[in-house]
C-alpha cells in the first residue's frame, strides 16, 4: 500500500512519529545540503538540484543523459560520496567550507579542496 508518492506503508518496525510527509521540490530546495542519488539509469533530479542553491552531495556519476553528468567534476560541481561512510567526514567538510549564508554564489569554489 502507498500513502503518498514515493511513501510505502510503515513497516513492523518503524514508528509512524519516525516517518516524516515527503518534501516537495520548494522545500528542497530551501535546504542547505542536498543528497543526490541514482537509481537504475541517471539520477533525474540532479537537473533541478544543479539550477538552485544548494550544495549537492552524490556518488560519482555511472550513466549520461542529455546533460552530460560524466564533464562534472567532483569538488567543482559537487561534493563526491561514494561511500555511506564518507558522509560523516563530508558533512563536516562542507560545514568547515561554506559559509553560514544558504546560497551557493556565496559558497567558495568546491576545487579548493585540499585532498
């Protein structure tokens, strides 16, 4: 059963307080950091989430569509994760980096990254 796009029926195991209503591309797009992830082709999304302000945070891209995901280039376009165990250390990268205002014209270029 869904309840929502994208939303599956909680499981035994989850508390329904857990669970949040799915966010709508507004708000995502009010958010700081964003997650993007593929799925069985291209990640769809990232063709929005690269036209707003946000710093997106994504493994590095295996499939190509019409936007050409194989010329970006981590720490210029995004901020690689691909490891789940990364994500602590480049979260704390990110916040170390970017300054308190949400918008990525503020934020410093990705590629001064020390590696």
């Amino acid at each position: 059963k869904v309840n929502s796009v994208g939303r599956t029926a909680p499981q035994r195991h989850m508390r329904e307080e857990d669970m949040s209503a799915p966010l709508i591309r507004r708000q995502l797009m009010g958010y700081k950091y964003i997650l993007c992830l593929q799925g069985n082709d291209v990640a769809t999304s990232l063709k929005w989430q690269m036209a707003h302000n946000s710093l997106i945070f994504m493994p590095t891209p295996t499939k190509e569509s019409w936007l050409m995901e194989g010329l970006l280039r981590p720490w210029v376009h995004y901020v690689p994760l691909d490891s789940p165990l990364e994500a602590a250390d480049r979260l704390r990268w990110a916040r170390a980096n970017t300054p308190s205002a949400s918008t990525s014209s503020q934020m410093p270029t990705l590629g001064s990254r020390a590696c």
